[in-house]
C-alpha cells in the first residue's frame, strides 16, 4: 500500500506543479494581451499573437539558422574556456593561501567592471566575433573559481588529515579527495555561468555586430523600430538558454549514476578502509 501510493503521490506534486506553471504563463500571457490592448500601439508593445507571427517569419528566414548557431557556438566557446580555466583557477585558490592572494585582486577586479565595460574594450582589442568569446569567458570565469575554491576549503577535514597521516602524494589527494568532494560546487558553479553566458554574449552581439548572431538580429529590429521582431528574437534568445539548461541537465542525469553510487560508497566506509582505498589507488 505504502509503496503503490509513494509514486502516486509523485506524480500527482508533478502534475500539480506542471498546472500552476501552465496558470502562471496564461495569466502572462493575458495581462501582456491586456496591456497591449490599452496601449494600442505595436511599435510600444505588440500582442502575443504579433510576436508569435513575427517569431513565425524569422524561423523560417535563410540566415535564422546560421545566426542562432553563430550565437551558440560563441556561448559554448566562452563558457568551455570559462570552466576549464576556472576550474584550475579554482583548485589553485582553494588549496593555496597564496594564489588566493595572487589572484584575488584580479577577481575582484573583474567582478566589480561592469559588462558595457568589458565589451567596449574588447570592441577596440578584438574583431566582431570574438568580442562575445572574450566577454563570456571573463565574466564567468570568476564564478566558476570562486565557487570551485570554496567547494575545496569545505572538503571533510578528516579526510584531509587521513591523507595526511597515511601520507599520500599531493596528486592523489587532489584526485581521490578534493575532486570527488567538489562535485556540488562545481556543478553550481557551471550551472550559474551557463545562465550568465546567454546573457552576456548576446549583449555582446548587440553592440559588436558580428555577420551573423542572435543580439545582432535583436539590434537590427530595433534599428527598424520593429518592435515586434524585438520580441521575436527575445523569444529566441530565452528558447535558447532553455535548451542549454535541459541540455545540462540531462548530461548529468545520465553520468550522475555512478557518482551517486561512489559518494553513498565512500560516505559507508570506515576511516581506515577509505583511506586503504586511497593509498592503494
């Protein structure tokens, strides 16, 4: 009985959360209708159905698709370069006082620069398509560090001082101890610098300009007051970042496995076992 009703009381949150999502789009979607009806001027603010006919017209355009893909390969550009570099930034700062020092001044300088900065200086130091690349990566880098450092400095002291004790090199305890244990943080850390990179490189295609790209395509609509399209390619931009998200997702849905298994076997073993485990490794 208790196990029948645990997966049908499941799917019946699911559902339930499914529905108020679903309220809460029509109830934007009819308070944007409604405001559009008082305004009564397209170029202020276009219906949902204008958006959707425009959304419609730039689907099936020849250079639609180059133009998202454009705009997908600079954010997958800028954000491998951004996890890569930040994750060893990362293990750096988290495990040397030192480096932290170093590097904190940087960080903190990138993070207080604002983006229109960033971009009208890499407006002038690199071409239109690689002003987005650069701009991704450097926003994001300091994200992905900050959060990977402090996942290292939260690792389970006792397991630090078992490698320690049983003596281990210091690359085995970075690949037996500190990696596995970083896992949440990094994962964090990616997931919010996927977010920001959408953003960023898409402001970064408005004002660079690039032959092809979504902001590019955004600029352009506004260029022609054609507000619509405006929204249209907004549209485009959001359906985008969505995807990345589910993408992300799914990737770890389907690698999380063993990972699960690994940490609820680490979390079962005793000191002396775990650490047997490691020295042997």
């Amino acid at each position: 009985m208790s196990d029948r009703a645990r997966p049908e009381g499941f799917f019946r949150r699911r559902a339930r959360g499914y529905l108020i999502f679903s309220l809460s789009v029509l109830v934007l979607i009819a308070v944007w209708q409604l405001l559009a009806e008082l305004v009564r001027l397209e170029i202020i603010l276009p219906t949902p159905l204008s958006v959707v006919r425009q959304l419609g017209q730039i689907v099936v355009r020849p250079d639609f698709l180059r133009s998202v893909g454009a705009t997908v390969v600079r954010g997958a550009a800028g954000f491998l370069v951004a996890a890569a570099a930040g994750f060893i930034a990362g293990l750096a700062v988290g495990l040397s006082r030192g480096v932290e020092h170093a590097l904190k001044p940087l960080l903190t300088l990138i993070q207080a620069t604002p983006v229109m900065s960033v971009i009208l200086l890499a407006l002038i130091w690199f071409r239109t398509g690689g002003v987005p690349v650069f701009v991704a990566f450097l926003m994001t880098f300091p994200v992905i560090t900050l959060n990977i450092a402090r996942g290292i400095r939260e690792v389970d002291p006792q397991l630090v001082e078992m490698g320690r004790v049983y003596r281990l090199p210091r690359m085995v305890r970075l690949r037996r101890i500190y990696i596995p244990s970083v896992g949440p943080y990094v994962l964090s850390a990616f997931s919010i610098a996927l977010g920001l990179t959408w953003k960023v490189i898409i402001a970064a295609e408005v004002l660079s300009q690039p032959p092809f790209g979504v902001g590019t395509q955004l600029q352009e609509a506004r260029v022609e007051l054609e507000t619509a399209r405006v929204f249209a390619w907004t549209a485009v931009a959001v359906l985008l970042a969505g995807a990345s998200d589910v993408l992300f997702y799914l990737i770890l849905r389907a690698s999380g496995g063993g990972r699960g298994r690994a940490r609820r076997a680490a979390s079962d073993t005793g000191g002396d076992s775990t650490a047997k485990e490691v020295a042997a490794s």
